[in-house]
C-alpha cells in the first residue's frame, strides 16, 4: 500500500510539472531572459532549424539550410564588434545536408543585432522569432544570457505602462506616433519630470522599447532605489528622409518645431508634468544625441537637462557659439551627460565625442563624461549608459 500510495504521488508530480510551460527554445511564452537556450529541442514554429542556439558557456551556434548557397556570412556591426572582428564578416561551413553552420564565442551576455549574408544577399536568420523593426531594413536579435535576468530584463518588478500615441502633424503633413512610458504607481495628482528620449538615424521610436529596453530598465531603476520616477516621452525623430543630401540641414529646425508644436504640448496637455526647464531632459542616441545638442542646446527655455549619447561635433566651437559663451549656462543646465561605448571611444564617433568634451572644457561648463559597457556603436552601448550613469543621476541634483 505504501509503495502504491508513493508511485500515485509521484505520478500526480510528474503530471503536473508536464502541464506547466517549460520553455524551449524561441518558445514566446514569457518575456524570458534566455529565449534562444534550447531545453526541450523544439525548433521555433515555424521555423526549419534551432537558430540562434545559445549555450550555457555563452558560445553561439548560427544554423541555415541553404542548399544552393556558394557562401554564406555573419554580418552585422554589433555581433562582429563583440567578436572583435572589427567589420570582416564571419564565413560559415556547408554539410552534406545543404545546412551551414556557425558556433563562435563565447560572448559577453547582451544582446546583439545580426544579418546573415548569402551570396551577397543580407537577410535576416530566418530561423530567429526576435527580430528588430526600424527605419531601415530589419535585422534579428541575438541574446546572450547569463545565470539570471540582466538590468535591461523584465524582471518580478512593478512596471510602469508604455502608451502608444497616434497625432496628426501640421509640420511634416502626416500621422505620426509618440511612444509614453509612465512609471509603476503613476499618479495623475503629483507632477512629474519628462525625459524625452530619441533614437539615431535608422531608429523609430519603438526601438527604445524594443531594442534599448528603456521601460524595463526605467523599472528595475525604480524598485532598486536607483532612480526618481519620470515619464519618459519617445517621439519620432525622424523628420525627414535620411538620405535627403540635404539631411543635416533640414532636420534640426524641422525636429524641434514638432517637439515646440505637437510632441510637447501633447505630453503636457495628456499627463501629469512639471511643465519647465527644471522638470524636461532631451537625449538620444548618435543622430538622435545631435538633436538633444544642437536643438536642446538652443532650448533652454524647454530643457534643463541633456544626454548626449555617443555623439558630438567635430566643430562644436563654430556650431555651439550661442550656448558656449552664455555665462549663465551652468546656472541654466542642471545635469549635462555624455557618454559612449568602450569601443567607440576612438575613431569617428570618438572625435564628434571629443569635439564637444573640448569645446565644454575651453568654455569651462560642467558636465559629466563617461565611457562603459563592452559594446561599440550598438544598443549594448546604449542600454549600459542608460542604466550605469544617465538616468539615476538625472535630477538627483534638483
């Protein structure tokens, strides 16, 4: 009797543990730190083969069946920066089966932007469930884990809520959307700092959701202690075709016209804010770091405090005269951040960087500087200066 009561126990056990979702490999269940670890050998749906394969000693299998293909690379700025490969493409090997195969690493856990190139031919890993959608053509996600969920993770944590905003725009003649991410317990009856966050050449705004995770490490910010809760406003700064050759001399008075007339009268008029300089930050990331310079810069009547994310200029001294030499600047700036990756912290996007830093040096402004992360000119570096510097310092001074 004893033994059949235990074999009925431990039947009932084994039930149950089948009933619940154990998650394979691209299984899209939960928001799973560890998506592409295959632990049940189930290919993604739809999918003919495991690709990305992640191990546990952070090394990567890549998998195409290609049978045709005369040859076949991994590309992509942010997986070869990791493996130190600078831009030189990585060529994989063909089996007798017509599958080409790939394992390199290990990596550092992050997440990285990937391409596979056929015959010349770019396309995303066609086996990959995570993929990135922006202005420019799509590439996949590849996700290194560690042990446990990384900063940028959802975690067991309060969540703020991120609302979607479709308006029209008299400035470029269209609909256009605006991203909203409000802090967990946000109360319409207390006033809150804007942060308003944009994205660089070939970003919408969702991929500071998407990609740069600013939500998800805005929340883990805030049950750390690490942070003061914010809104933070993701408008779209993309304002004119990017391979206009007239770019860079229309986007900054287009940009900051539709922040003046739209982006910021909708936040203030739909959400709790404190509606001046001291309570309005601008950032961004590469292009979008440019406009947070150039249109925040010569806004002080809108932004108190700035990040400049991987940015700069080259000629700073000629193209930021007004904000140099205004003696009041350090009373008007409450929190200047620049920063950038390990591996960009030479080259072009170091000499923009190092143009701005020497020009804020000559003109004696303050500002805080910082280099980090593992990562070059890629969301690995963006998301590590979010967490480590920008935003729990911002308006931790006021």
């Amino acid at each position: 009797m004893r033994f059949s009561i235990k074999f009925i126990i431990l039947n009932a056990l084994f039930l149950l543990a089948s009933l619940l979702p154990v998650c394979g490999q691209q299984a899209n269940v939960n928001l799973d730190y560890n998506p592409q670890k295959n632990t049940e050998g189930l290919i993604p749906f739809s999918a003919q083969l495991n690709s990305p394969d992640v191990h546990d000693d952070h090394t990567v299998t890549f998998r195409l069946k290609a049978p045709e293909a005369k040859e076949v690379k991994l590309v992509g700025v942010a997986i070869l920066t990791a493996l130190g490969n600078a831009r030189e493409p990585v060529p994989f090997t063909k089996g007798d089966d017509g599958i080409w195969t790939l394992t390199v690493g290990p990596l550092e856990p992050d997440m990285y932007a990937y391409h596979f190139d056929v015959d010349g031919i770019q396309i995303c890993d066609p086996s990959n469930t995570i993929a990135a959608f922006t202005a420019m053509p799509p590439y996949s996600e590849l996700v290194v884990h560690d042990d446990g969920p990384a900063y940028y993770d959802a975690r067991n944590v309060p969540h703020g809520n991120v609302t979607r905003h479709i308006y029209h725009s008299d400035v470029t003649k269209g609909e256009r959307e605006l991203y909203v991410y409000t802090p967990p317990g946000y109360n319409p009856h207390k006033k809150y700092p804007v942060l308003y966050l944009v994205g660089g050449s070939g970003e919408l705004p969702s991929n500071w959701v998407y990609d740069g995770r600013a939500n998800l490490i805005m929340d883990n910010l805030l049950a750390e202690g690490k942070a003061v809760p914010m809104i933070i406003a993701i408008p779209n700064n993309q304002v004119v075709h990017r391979n206009n050759p007239k770019h860079a001399e229309l986007t900054f008075d287009i940009f900051e016209k539709e922040l003046r007339n739209h982006v910021i009268p909708l936040v203030d008029k739909g959400y709790s804010t404190i509606q001046d300089p001291k309570g309005r930050a601008i950032s961004g990331l590469s292009m979008g770091g440019r406009h947070a310079m150039f249109i925040g810069f010569r806004s002080l009547d809108l932004f108190g405090s700035f990040g400049i994310l991987s940015a700069g200029d080259v000629t700073a001294e000629e193209t930021l005269v007004l904000f140099l030499n205004d003696p009041d600047v350090n009373e008007k700036v409450d929190y200047l951040f620049v920063g950038q990756g390990v591996k960009e912290a030479s080259g072009f996007f170091n000499n923009r960087v190092q143009g701005l830093v020497d020009a804020l040096n000559n003109h004696n402004i303050e500002y805080d500087y910082y280099v980090g992360g593992h990562g070059g000119h890629d969301w690995g570096t963006w998301r590590h200066l979010l967490y480590y510097r920008f935003l729990p310092n911002l308006w931790r001074t006021n």
